[in-house]
C-alpha cells in the first residue's frame, strides 16, 4: 500500500519521521479497512456492569429529558436557579472570583477535554482508552457540557463518570450542559463542586402564576441521594475536582481557562455575563469553554446575556485576549479559524463527541466567510462528510432498508458524492478517493439519504443522528476528544480520534493540529501543523 493508503503522514512540527494517522489521508485510520477486530472493552467494565445501549428513541430518556421541552414551551427557571446555586457556594465561603489558583504558577498547562460523554454505554467507554493513551503529563481533564445522560441524575454517575475515568490524573473539572440542567443541577453541583442545596436562597420567580403551575405540574424533581452509593463513587476518585461553580475559572501563568454555563437554552443570567466581563479583563491570553459552540454547522451561533449584550461581543474584544472558543453540545468535531475585521484569528471549535451519538456531518453546508469568518479550505471536522455519509448510509440501509444494501453509499465513493453534493467545491482529502467513479446505485443511494424520508427539515431529519445511533463499530465510531498545551505564548491544540478498532485503541489516529503563537504586537499567528 502506498504512504497515504496506509495512514502514515508526516507532522511538519520538526517530527518528519514521525508516523500519522489521520482519516484525512488514510481510508485505514477512518477505520474503514485494516479494521480487523473492534476494540475489547471488558476490562474496562466493572464487575457485573453490562451496559445497555443508550437509545434516544426509547420513551424513558425522552420523558427523563421532559424539562427541556418545559424549558423551551412553558418556563425556563435555569437562570434564577443558576444564581441560587452560586449564592449557596458564597455563604459556603467560596472565592467570589471563581477562580481555581492552584495552578496559578504553572508555566506550563495540559489537559484533555472530553465533550458531551456521560451515555454510559459502549460509545462513551471505547473513547476511554485512546484518551487515557494521551493522558500523559496532563494537569487534569475538562468535560465540556453533558457530563451525565439523559437527566444529570446525582445517583448515575457511578458507571458513566466516577469508574471510567478513575485513572485520569489530576482532577477532573466539568462545565454543565443542557442534560445537567434536567435535574435542576443537583447531580452536577454535588460532585463537582461539593455543594450544599440547604445553603441555596429561596426560590423567586417573574413568571406568571399559571406558568409556574403547569411547569411545577411536570417538571422533573432530582432525586434522593443515595448516600451508600455516593460514598462508594467518590472513592474512585482520589483527586476531587475543586471547582468553584457551574462557571469558573482555571488560572496559569500562560494562559486563563474560562468556563461558562449556558444552561438549558443557551444563555447566560445578568450575573454570570458581569462575572464573564471582569474575568475577560485579566491581562493574559484566554480559552472559553461553553457547553454551546459560538461557531457550529458553518454559522455562527449567538449565546446571549440577560440584560444586553452577548458572549461573542466580550470575546471578540481585542483587549479580552481570546485565542480558541471551545464549545461542547454538538456530537462531532469542527473547527473554524475565524477571521476578524481587526487581523486577528480566534479558533472556533465543537468538540462533543466524547461519548454520546455521533452527529453527522455530511449536513454541514459549505462553509463561506461571510457567513462564520472563515472558508472551506479552512475548516476541519471529524468525521469527514464523506466518511460520515457512508457510515450513515450503513445504519440507514439496516434499519430501513431491510440490509439489502440498496441504501448504502460505499465508503470509496462518499467523499468524490460529496463533492458533487456541495457543488463541486469540495475536493476528497484522501489521494485514493479522489479518481473514485460514482456508480449510479451509490448516487441513488446518497440521494435518498440527504432527502429522504420528508424534507431536509422534517422531523426525521432534525433528529437523524439520534434515530441512527449507534455504539459499537463496525461503522467506525468517529469519536474524538482533545488535548491543549500551553505554554508561555504558545499553545498547541491536537484532536485525536476514537474509531472503536483495536488497531488505535492505544494510538488513536490524529485529526487535527494546530499551533499558535502570540507575536510582538499581542496578536496571535495560527499555523495548521497537520494538513
């Protein structure tokens, strides 16, 4: 086989003989061939744990995960039960900065992020491996958005928190997402910020009395500790987390990790967008870790703030120093390097695929500048949208199909459809895909699944991935997570793949690399070390 056929590339970071693997040139680090046998996961499970593949068509996730719908239709208390929580972690004695110093001295920072994991099945255990493989040296890991699914249960966290990631080094911190929030964030605030629920303000609302009524008839109570259990979860654990709040921030001498909560609908309180403003004006460069991507899907996305304003408003702010935005909520990764009218590039990144189904990307449009400041030839996302269409087409031929094939797009042929799919303008990364010839079956085939059933916005087709999910390879499982390093005016940021194949549970395929470094003028100059 030849070099790009075998999935060895070459880092231009001064390793050129150093062997890469990456789906954006091999077929065989897309786990599509060389695939002889998944990886085994059973002594990764505790004794007697058989996890049950986690399926969001089944009625008991949706009606555990009914507070959303209340959030969205009825009301949404998550802000002034946001500023409770804080509240209760003040008369606690808490620093009214939130800030965790305890690397405030560290010229150097690492840490892994893992987005959106807490499904508890095979998915979210066959990233286990590959993550720990590059947990070397790290100062702790960072969860961004949906620790726990579907309803941020306090008592779920033994299988799908406290035992998986019981040898990650150094503690672990954690930004809620909208699944944390379904439980009013007991679960979330408990194990991570040890928090005390009797401390908490009583409960105000503005909301009219018929509202609170049909929202009080429905909602979703957290439930009663198990105390037993929980002693026995935390026991797993050496290291505790030692944050602050459901927001906060993580100090070195080389960069400031900020983490917001955007709660259940994407937004920030009154409170927490003051506390986003003052710690934006520390005087060093900044990471902003969110559970909503600012930048998804070849948009840009708005997180407003309660009162006025936005979070991409104080980002974009020269003198705020952002470099990266990393988001979680979205169940791949991407990456665009917005470019601002002022020169200046801050990576946007989504990086929520830690564990939770994966989210196809064969629907993202064509990235254009006007519309999220960068283009395609910049932009990055895992899986490839050809990869993504031939592993859908896979699940979608079994499911509805029947497994006669009539509905599957060969993974050979995906990457030159799409191309066709997004007007000729996006050309197949990998040399062997790039003269592939489309068989007519395989375009009827890819016709149908962009369209078919209903329309593009059907209700199929907004809950496509979740319908199709799946946990177990073959497909390839097209999981990822990250690892930052950053040091004085440099930071590098890698994301790295979990495919399910034995052949990369302990040297998991690279996707994505990046480097920046901060100039004379302040600015920040990006070179993209993987091509």
């Amino acid at each position: 086989m030849s070099e790009l056929e075998t999935g060895v590339a070459t880092d231009r970071a001064g390793a050129a003989d150093k062997p890469v693997l990456s789906s954006r040139t091999s077929r065989a680090a897309a786990g599509w061939i060389d695939c002889h046998e998944a990886a085994s996961l059973t002594d990764l499970y505790r004794e007697d744990y058989v996890p049950k593949a986690f399926r969001w068509v089944d009625p008991r996730p949706i009606w555990q995960s009914r507070n959303d719908r209340i959030a969205r239709w009825i009301d949404d208390p998550t802000d002034d039960e946001r500023v409770r929580w804080v509240e209760a972690q003040r008369r606690k004695g808490v620093d009214t900065e939130l800030t965790v110093t305890r690397y405030a001295q560290n010229t150097t920072l690492t840490f892994i992020v893992l987005g959106d994991p807490g499904e508890g099945d095979a998915s979210q255990y066959h990233v286990l491996r590959p993550a720990l493989s590059k947990a070397d040296e790290i100062d702790f890991t960072y969860i961004c958005s949906d620790v726990i699914y579907p309803a941020g249960d306090i008592n779920e966290y033994y299988d799908k928190f406290y035992w998986p990631y019981q040898k990650l080094p150094g503690p672990i911190y954690a930004i809620p997402g909208n699944h944390d929030w379904y439980d009013g964030l007991h679960g979330f605030m408990a194990h991570f910020c040890g928090a005390d629920a009797d401390l908490r303000p009583p409960q105000s609302s503005k909301t009219s009395r018929w509202r609170r009524v049909v929202r009080d008839r429905f909602w979703r109570r957290p439930s009663e500790p198990e105390q037993d259990l929980i002693e026995e979860m935390t026991k797993l654990r050496k290291e505790r987390s030692d944050q602050p709040g459901p927001y906060f921030a993580i100090d070195s001498e080389p960069l400031l990790v900020v983490g917001i909560d955007t709660g259940i609908q994407g937004r920030l309180d009154q409170e927490q967008g003051r506390w986003l403003e003052q710690i934006s004006k520390v005087p060093k460069p900044k990471i902003l870790i969110s559970g909503k991507p600012l930048v998804v899907d070849a948009r840009e996305k708005t997180i407003p703030i309660g009162g006025s304003g936005s979070v991409k408003e104080i980002v974009d702010r020269p003198e705020h120093q952002y470099i990266a935005v990393i988001g979680g909520d979205i169940h791949n990764f991407q990456r665009y390097p917005v470019k601002l009218d002022d020169g200046r590039t801050i990576q946007h990144i989504v990086s929520g695929a830690a564990g939770a189904y994966t989210k196809a990307t064969h629907k993202i449009p064509k990235v254009e500048a006007a519309k999220c400041g960068c283009t395609e030839e910049e932009f990055r996302c895992y899986p490839r949208r050809g990869d993504s269409l031939a592993a859908y087409s896979r699940l979608y031929d079994k499911r509805v199909g029947f497994g006669r094939g009539y509905l599957v797009v060969p993974y050979q042929q995906a990457p030159a459809i799409m191309r066709e799919l997004l007007d000729g303008n996006v050309e197949p990364t990998r040399r062997a895909d790039v003269d592939e010839e489309i068989t007519q079956q395989a375009w009827k085939a890819a016709k149908r699944i962009t369209k078919f059933p209903g329309s593009a916005q059907g209700p199929f087709h907004q809950s496509f991935s979740e319908i199709l999910d799946w946990n177990d390879p073959p497909p390839p499982l097209f999981k990822s997570f990250l690892r930052v390093e950053a040091s004085e005016g440099e930071v590098e940021i890698r994301c790295y793949a979990a495919t399910g194949c034995k052949e990369h549970q302990d040297n998991p395929p690279l996707e994505d690399h990046i480097k920046g470094r901060r100039q004379g003028d302040g600015n920040w100059s990006w070179e993209v070390v993987l091509e």
